[in-house]
C-alpha cells in the first residue's frame, strides 16, 4: 500500500491530534499555567480556574468548541431543572474526556489527507498556487486578507506551531470578516468559494457566564441542546454531512443541533503542514475560502444576546462599538437577567432557588466583541463584571447609575470645551480652526480613565453587600461620583494649560472651568454629583 503524503506536499504524512496533544492555554487554581490536550482539560475541569488565552476571542472560541463537544457526547443538561443540579451537584465533565477518546482517530487529526480536522479538503488543487503563509490564518494579523497590495507579509510569514494553527483555525470560523478569498472560483471548486460571509459571531457581543473553575463555566454556559447530539463539524468532508456547495450563492440553513451551531464551519480552509528545524510540527501554507452560513433563530441560537434598541427602534443584539465602550452599556447585562424569561438569562436568574443569599456574587459576566472597519478587523472589546442571583438589582442600580453619571459629567466637558473655543477663537476665525474645539475636549482621556473607576464601582458593591444587604450601592455611587468629578476637572484643567499666558487665555480658562463646575451643582445633573442619594 503506498505511504500517504501530507496535505499538498510529497512528503509523508504528519499527524497531530489535539484531543492528545497539548493546545489548550489553562490557568490551574494554584495559578500555574499550562497547555492542555481536548482530554486532559476534560479530566482536570474542576482544578482548573480559566481558559490563558492571547485575544478576549480566542478564549470565547476555544468556549464555543469545548460547549460543542459536550453537546456533541451528549454530556449536557436537558432540561432548566437538570441544568439547576448540574450547578448545584457540580457534574462532572471527565465523561466527555471519555467520550473523545472513543472517537474515530480520523475524524481528529488535523493534517489528515481526506478530512483534516475543521478544513476543506477539496482546496487541495489550489493550496500551492494560490496559498500564503499562515499569517493569514490568523485574524489581527491578516487583517480583510488583502491588506498589502504586494501581499508580502502573507507571502513570508513565519510558520505557525500547530497549536496556534488549530486556535486560529477555530477563530476563523467564528469571527472572521467578510471579503473576498485569494482564490480561483474554477469549475472544480465553484464560482461562489471567494466570497466569504461574516463569521457567526461578528457583529454582536458574546456573553460568556465564567465561574469559579472551568468546568463550572461549562456547565453554566451549556443548555438543554437542539435537537440530537451530533455531528461535530469535524471537517468539511465528514461522511454523511451534507454541504453547501460553491456553484451557486450560499442559502443560510438552519443549525442541524447545538453542536452543529457551536462548530458551524463558516470558512472552507486548508492548512499544510511541515516541520521546523527543531522537528515540531508547523503550518507554513495557507488557504481560504467561503465556508457555511447559518440561519440563526435569536430565541434559539443566541441564548446570550442582550437586544438592545437602535436608533432607529430596530431591536438588535449589542453590538461592538468603536465609540462607546462596553463599560458604558454593563446595565443592560443585568436588566436582561431580571427581564428576561428564558435562555442564560433566565437560567442565571432560577440560581436564586439554590443560592444562599451570603454568597454575593460569585459569578462573572464577561462580553466580548470584535470591533471591524468594514472587512478590516480593528480591536477586541470585552468586559467582565461580578454576578449574583441574590445582587442583580443591587448591580444594575449601580452599573445604570454609573453610566448616567459618566455620561453626564463627560457631556459637561463637551460644553466647557466649547466654552474655551468660542472665548479663544473670534467668530471670524472659529471656520479657520477645525481642530479647536478637539484642542479643549478632555473627554477622549476622560471615557478609558473612567472605566477603572466603574469596575471599582461593582466591586465595592460586592463588598458593601457582605455588610449591607439593604443599601449596598448609595455610599459606592457618592465615592464613585467624587472620584469621576475631580478625575474629569483634572483632564480638562490639562487640556486649558496649552493656552498662552494672556488676557483672553485667562478669560476663556476662568469660563470653561465655571462652565464645568456650574454643571456638576446643577439641579440637573445627577444627584451622586451633588453629594446627594438617588431615589430612583
């Protein structure tokens, strides 16, 4: 029988399989981290801590896999009342390491010469005309895949570990931009493999509930599943798994179960192995194309979501933005727990019926988003903030408070730069001086300095909440307050100090800073600014 060769190359197979090989960055509870097999996280769930990730997405895509392989083995609540003892019982996951194990050695290896682990084989014809380095693999460094006209940075990368392949590789999947592929839509492969969709989670924030160990934020984030258990999207050839084909524009479909939803393979990519000069297997060529589209049904299949209304009254989930950080939107988080009646949301919230109250919050929420410039991916947005059944009110009170009071104290410094443009600048030359009013507005220092002091903010209810289960938040909002209202005056005080030492400078200055203090005694502005105690 004739030896088998890697994926677009003459040389002999290379195998890796990540249920056995360490791909995992883990933090144990003692602190330690280490890299662990699909298995041995499994096994080691409970004395593990978090998931050691490089990008906020990474650690939600390595999430979203470890979730599909559960509901892949069935290892999974089936109900809100199983799903209630999973938590309280503390289940345990080895059984899914179990489950892997039995699984077929093919379906696993991720150079495999027919069904390479979450790739499309059929890109084989291709791989070494129109492949690059593996640099395109990953998302915040190949940019919308065409980022350099020459495209010399994707010609020349540097071979990829296989561990960071297989991350990257997942991270493609589900949250890659849209956009053209460099590739040829031939008659063997379809006109329709260029064009590429957004990925299933672009576009909106994920929430992913995090508890005390990992195998707590499984069990937190898994649900009664879909539909039956399987199939893993193990590959794009997997025997008995109908695909879309690339003659014809894609029509999204309907996820087939939970596991399918969580390991949709929404890019067709092919990867080619080899090995550095330290015998380690690498990736060191590239290719990508268009994968599957998902029909996703919001009550259904974004149990996370938080709809939020836009402008335009359109109820979306939220979204990444690059102007308004997600501090700013954190009561929406805990509103959805008290309002809304099923998905995570109502889950968290029926913890109370086996919580004690003594036990604050020992939960975390924590969002993340990617923001994009159209095709280009621009940064990761991400939150993480205290969660309790027993603390919900008390959180959203105080994380709603918080933004209004930010909100307000920032506006206040809008209006006292406009104060200083307008005594600095006649009327005459205001035209002449676009970049003016920006000269006095501290609020781009002002919004990343504040957010410190919201995280601080939640955290001191925790505290407060330990010792005052009536009131937890009043005294926190004054401190909180104080803090955004010396903070602010400080930032603009800083921006007033570029002007020159004359008669009209010092005028401008002695107005723009009454401006600022006249807003925080205002009977408008909040009453925390005021040193006074909201009733609302």
């Amino acid at each position: 029988m004739p030896e088998e060769h890697a994926v677009g190359t003459d040389e002999p197979r290379l195998s890796w399989d990540p249920r056995y090989q360490p791909c995992i960055p883990t933090v144990a509870s003692d602190g330690s981290l280490a890299h662990r097999s699909l298995c041995a996280l499994f096994r080691d769930a409970e004395k593990l801590s978090d998931l050691d990730c490089v990008t906020p997405g990474e650690m939600v895509v390595l999430t979203e896999h470890l979730l599909a392989i559960c509901f892949a083995s069935r290892n999974c609540p089936f109900s809100p009342e199983e799903w209630l003892s999973w938590i309280t019982e503390k289940r345990d996951l080895a059984p899914v390491a179990d489950w892997l194990t039995d699984q077929p050695a093919d379906a696993w290896d991720l150079f495999h010469p027919k069904t390479p682990f979450g790739q499309n084989v059929g890109l084989k014809s291709q791989l070494q005309e129109n492949g690059t380095g593996p640099a395109q693999l990953v998302i915040e460094r190949a940019g919308d895949y065409n980022q350099h006209l020459d495209h010399h940075h994707l010609e020349h990368g540097e071979p990829l570990p296989a561990a960071e392949a297989f991350r990257a590789l997942l991270t493609q999947h589900v949250y890659a931009p849209y956009g053209r592929g460099r590739l040829s839509g031939d008659e063997e492969l379809g006109k329709w493999i260029t064009y590429m969709a957004s990925g299933r989670l672009l576009g909106r924030i994920r929430v992913v509930a995090i508890g005390r160990t990992l195998g707590e934020t499984l069990r937190l984030n898994l649900y009664p599943p879909e539909g039956p258990g399987g199939p893993l999207n193990t590959s794009w050839t997997t025997e008995g798994i109908e695909r879309r084909s690339f003659e014809k524009k894609a029509k999204p479909r309907a996820p087939r179960s939970s596991a399918d939803l969580h390991s949709a393979l929404y890019r067709s990519i092919l990867m080619r192995p080899s090995r550095d000069e330290r015998g380690q297997i690498v990736v060191d060529r590239v290719l990508i194309g268009a994968g599957e589209e998902l029909d996703l049904d919001p009550e259904r299949h974004l149990q996370d979501a938080v709809f939020t209304q836009t402008l335009g009254g359109q109820s979306k989930p939220l979204w990444p933005s690059p102007t308004r950080a997600l501090w700013r939107d954190a009561h929406a988080l805990y509103s959805a727990v008290d309002n809304v009646t099923h998905g995570l949301y109502a889950r968290l919230y029926s913890l109370r019926t086996a919580m004690a109250r003594r036990e604050g919050a020992p939960y975390r929420l924590r969002a993340v988003g990617l923001i994009t410039k159209q095709s280009l991916p621009a940064d990761w947005l991400q939150g993480s903030y205290p969660f309790g059944p027993f603390m919900v009110g008390h959180l959203h009170r105080a994380s709603y408070r918080g933004s209004v009071i930010a909100e307000y104290v920032a506006r206040m410094l809008k209006s006292a730069a406009v104060v200083a443009f307008e005594n600095v600048y006649s009327a005459a030359r205001a035209a002449d001086e676009p970049g003016g009013l920006e000269r006095f507005d501290a609020r781009e220092k002002f919004w990343p300095d504040a957010a410190p002091s919201f995280d601080l903010l939640l955290d001191r209810v925790v505290e407060e909440h330990a010792i005052d289960d009536d009131d937890p938040v009043s005294e926190p909002l004054l401190d909180y307050a104080e803090t955004l209202r010396t903070m602010a005056r400080a930032h603009l005080v800083r921006r007033l100090d570029s002007l020159p030492p004359n008669n009209r400078s010092y005028q401008a200055r002695a107005r723009a800073e009454e401006c600022f203090d006249r807003g925080m005694r205002s009977a408008k502005a909040p009453a925390e600014l005021r040193g006074e105690i909201a009733h609302d």
